[in-house]
C-alpha cells in the first residue's frame, strides 16, 4: 500500500521528531560531509593555475557549493539501517504495517535531510564567506553568481531525483540482507564508482570526452555532477539537449533500480526468518 | 469461518552447521555446510471468532514460527494457513488491518520518541481519524494505567511501562486477531495483572480472537479455557486447559502434615516423593492406585492432615516437556 498524504505527515512529523533528538551528531555529520569544500579549496587552486579550459577558480568554487548543496540532499544510509533491520527482526513489526517499509526509509531519510538543512546553510554561507569570488566574481571572470530561476528549480527537482537515485541504488544493495548478513559490506562497492564518477573529487567537465561520455551513461553522475552545474554552470555548458538527457538518464535509472529492488523484495520475503523476532 | 485454520503447517530452516575450533572456522570459510531442521511439523489448529487459545511448549518448540507463520512474516514450507481468510504471508492491506503481534522481548514504538508520536503514526497508517484515534489511546491507558508515560521517551520507561504502550500501539487499530508471544515476559507481578485483565477486557468487549505464548502459567490460566500444546515441532495436545491435566498427569498431589518427620524411605513405599520438608510431605500418586495409596498412608503414618490435589498445572506442563513421551498423540 503506498502512503496517504496523512500517513507521509505522520511518518515525516515522527522522523524529523527524531532527528532532531540527534541535532549534535548531525552537525558533526554534516562537517563529515564537507569533502566538497575540502575539494574546492584543491580545485580553485588548479582552476586558477588555468590547467582546465573553461573551469577557472571561480568556475570551481560555484560547482563544489552546488556539489556541497546536493551533497547534503542525496546522503543515504538506508544499507545500513535496513541491515540492523532484518538482522535483528526489526523490519518484522514494519512488515506487519499495512504500507511498504520503503516509504517509511524514504521519509526517515526527508526528516534528517530537514534536521539537516539549516547546518547546512551555515556551512554554505561560511564558503561564501572564505571565498566571496564564488559570489561575486573576480577578476578573471567578473559576473555575479544568479542562475536563472528555472534552472534552480529544476535542480531542486533534480537534487531530490538524485537523492531517490542513490537511494534506490542503495536499497536494491540492501534487500541482499535477505541472503547475507553483512551487506553494508557491499556499499563499497557503490560508494567506489560513487566518489570517483559522481563529480564529487573531479568535475566530469574537466575529463577527457570520450571518458565522459562512458561516465554519463552511468548513474553517478547524475546524483551531484548533474544537479550541480545546473546551478553553477553558465547556460552555455548545459543546453536544452543535455539537461533533457540527464533527466531522461535520472528516471530511467531510477526505473530500473526499483524494478530490480521490488523483484528482490519479493524474493526476498520469501527467504526471510524474521530473526531475532 | 474459522478466524484461524492451518492444514498441515510445516517450516524448515537451513541452517549453517560449523564445528568449533580454528579448523572448523577455516573448513566453514572454504566450503559452508549446512542443515535442515524442521521446526514446526505437519500443525493442524483451527481457531474460531473470539476464542482464546493459549500456546504451549519448552523452548525450540516452535511456538514463535508457527505465530510467524501465523503473521505472514515467515512463509510456510509446506500446508496451508489461512487467517480471516487470507494467506497471510501474501500480506495483503486488508488482512495487516485486522491483525497485531505483540512480541515481549521486541518494540515496534520509536526508541527515542514518547509513546504518543508512535501512536500517531499508527493512527494515520491504519486510517484511523484523529479524534476517535485519540479516544481509544485514552480508554487503553485507563485501563492500562497509563499517563505522563504516553509523552516520555519510550527508553525512560520501565519495562512494565513499555510492554503496556506497546499493547496500546498493536491494538489501537481494533484488530480480529492477536498473536501475543511472551507479552508478560520480565513483568513485576502487577503489570502481569494488569496487562492481563487488560487482554481479557479487550476479548470480551471486541470478541477478537488471541493466540497467547508465555512462560508465566498464570497469563494461560486466568485467559485461556482452550490450550494447544507443541513440541518439537509437532502438535501434542489440543483441548481444554483441565484436560492436559487429565490427559497428561495421571498423577494426583498428596499433602501430609505429619506428626513427626519421616524418612524418604518410607515415603517411598506410597508414591513419588515431590517434596519432604520436616513435617511435611508432598507425594505424586498414580489415580488408579489414590484410593489404595491414602488408606495405607493413615493406616502406617502418624498423619495430623492429608489433603488431595491436582498437581499445580505447571508442574504438568513441565513433566509434560521434560518426559516427551507422549510426542504425535494429538487430540483432536
């Protein structure tokens, strides 16, 4: 049964409830969470130096903010809740509601990223702060940072398919908790492709095309690289056709990912012994 | 229609069988063996509206798989099961709504939230209105005696405390059927009493039919008229609460105050010693041989009292599980 609007309120009212029960491990969280900013620092260096065509320093600091923002948005951690879940019999009392658990991840999610936001604004304003280019230009690249107010609604949009993206990614790994009983062990190997293709240590701009183009039929990209230029590249470097792929990309990864986590859930439940329960 | 039928109910787990030591880690690591145990076995059982049937046996018995079994959440081997006429490992909306587990040693209530937001969250996803949602936690909790406990974080409440908030929470939707596995387990005596008459209140006002584990023989014999006995898996007894009294002690307690203490010896010659403590004497005789027993124990002991009884029912459930003689004699 997929969730009323009453029952998404109450699950979300409940989680953001929690998570702010948490408040200090999530600041510490997001300060875990700031390898962006550490990035932009490397890259505004590099950027400067003019070893990358068309990506000065500026360039950079605005792209590792948006990569910073979407960060925030797309954190997931579903492997490792629903492992302590069915290892220890935990998803049995959410089996015997009547809605999918996926809802109930999907929401325990939206409540931290809620509990998280202000955290993060602190954090974005502080790397406008230390590097005020990114928002009003420099020399180099005079101009003021204000995309077009399409685009950042459509990279609000696209952030939470990203964040649906990793998310579904992640929860397809998880329904292997049905067969193994250490499947966080697997998240590395998404978190591998994940750091390296997502544009969260290398902007996939500055690669060579040909790697590009293999990386952006991928679904990494799409979860920062993506939503990030939305915001930060000039309209110039993300034109109508590429904005229309990367949407077309998003949900039919996306598609995939909860057509092949759905398959697994049903066999899944099948092989479950409720341990611990 | 039967709220609960099953025919033939059978689960078989494999399992990983590793023998202890370096070797057997390493030999486990390299090729994994594994075994098959069938923890229920062959279970008929047929429970109607209303009915409240209490759920016997040692541990390992398989009570729990069979109530998971029951719930949906383990899917069966082999046998059918049907619950208010649904399968229920197909977890249909409609079935999920009618039915609660309630596990003692398990919560289903937010660790770090007060009761009340678990509540709400249960309300909306049973589609239970706000207002009338509200009224029913209020009508539990007086029954319950709950209060402030409903707006603490649930890991501040005692363990007493908590097991009655979780029984708000798995019956705030009114369900047909409830499975309770251990509900009582680890109570201090008067939240057994209270969750018990709370249990028994609710039977009788909603007519919901209850498949009741525990330990505590007090909880099966203040709630349960019918029991069903299991053992290794497979059905022993299936019946009224006296008749595994008749069925399985074909003993009856003889008491004596004696005049003076007597030897374990001579006790001996009228019946199994239960207890000889000083002045008085606890014997278990065979019905048949009562008669006979009584008569030579007056004629032959200094006897002041002597009083007969049945043996108190969890001694019998416990002879019943430590003998295992009488596996596969199910009553209909």
């Amino acid at each position: 049964m997929t969730p009323t609007p009453r029952i998404t309120k109450a699950y979300f009212n409940a989680f953001y409830a929690l998570m702010t029960t948490y408040r200090a491990e999530i600041f510490f969280w997001v300060i875990a969470t700031t390898l962006p900013l550490i990035m932009m620092g490397i890259w505004v260096q590099a950027g400067a130096s003019g070893a990358f065509e068309g990506f000065g320093s500026v360039d950079a600091a605005r792209y590792f903010i948006g990569v910073f923002i979407f960060r925030q948005l797309t954190i997931c951690w579903v492997i490792y809740e629903f492992e302590y879940d069915v290892v220890s019999g935990r998803l049995s009392s959410m089996l015997l509601h009547p809605v999918n658990p996926l809802w109930r991840y999907i929401l325990l999610h939206a409540g931290e990223q809620f509990t998280r936001l202000p955290f993060s604004i602190l954090f974005i304003g502080l790397s406008l702060f230390i590097f005020p280019e990114a928002l009003w230009g420099s020399g180099e690249q005079p101009g003021t940072w204000l995309p077009q107010g399409w685009r950042v609604l459509l990279a609000l949009a696209c952030g939470y398919l990203a964040f649906l993206l990793r998310f579904f990614i992640s929860y397809t790994i998880s329904m292997l908790a049905f067969w193994i009983e250490r499947v966080s062990a697997l998240e590395n190997l998404n978190y591998m492709p994940y750091l390296f293709l997502s544009g969260l240590v290398v902007p996939i701009q500055t690669l060579p095309p040909a790697l590009q183009e293999v990386i952006l039929w991928t679904p990494y990209p799409y979860i920062l690289w993506f939503p990030a230029q939305l915001i930060a590249a000039p309209p110039e470097a993300m034109p109508a056709e590429l904005i229309a792929r990367g949407l077309l990309t998003i949900v039919g990864w996306i598609t995939l990912f909860a057509i092949l986590q759905q398959a697994l859930w049903r066999r899944g439940l099948r092989h479950y012994s409720a341990m611990g329960a | 229609m039967p709220a609960i039928r099953t025919q033939g109910l059978t689960k078989t787990y494999r399992v990983a069988d590793k023998k202890p030591g370096f070797v057997g880690t390493v030999k486990h690591f390299i090729k994994r063996r594994h075994r098959e145990i069938q923890a229920v076995k062959a279970v008929d059982l047929t429970i109607e509206p209303g009915e409240v049937v209490g759920f016997l046996g040692p541990n390992g018995a398989g009570k729990t798989t069979t109530l998971k079994m029951l719930t949906g959440l383990v899917h069966p081997t082999a046998g059918a099961v049907s619950v208010l006429g649904h399968e229920p490992f197909k977890r249909k909306a409609e079935l999920l709504k009618q039915i609660t587990l309630v596990m003692g040693n398990k919560q289903q209530m937010i660790w770090d939230l007060p009761p009340m937001d678990s509540l709400h969250v249960n309300a909306a996803v049973y589609g239970i209105e706000e207002k009338e949602a509200m009224r029913r936690v209020e009508v539990f909790a007086e029954l319950l005696g709950l209060d402030e406990e409903l707006t603490q974080p649930v890991r501040k409440l005692s363990l007493g405390q908590r097991m009655k908030c979780e029984l708000v929470a798995a019956l705030l939707h009114h369900p047909k059927v409830l499975f309770l596995d251990e509900p009582t387990l680890g109570l201090d005596l008067n939240a057994q009493t209270a969750v018990r008459s709370f249990l028994k209140q609710y039977n009788e006002e909603q007519q919901a039919s209850i498949l009741l584990t525990s330990h505590y023989m007090a909880d099966i014999t203040a709630l349960c008229p019918r029991v069903v006995v299991i053992h290794e898996g497979a059905l022993l007894y299936d019946g009224s609460l006296e008749g595994v009294v008749q069925r399985f002690a074909p003993l009856r307690e003889v008491k004596l105050d004696l005049a003076a203490p007597v030897e374990d010896a001579v006790l001996n010659r009228f019946g199994e010693i239960e207890a000889n403590e000083g002045r008085v004497a606890r014997l278990l005789v065979q019905r048949e041989a009562l008669t006979d027993a009584v008569g030579r124990v007056l004629a032959e002991l200094d006897v002041e009292d002597l009083t007969v009884t049945d043996p108190p029912i969890e001694d019998v459930i416990a002879r019943l599980f430590d003998s295992g003689n009488n596996k596969g004699e199910t009553t209909p």
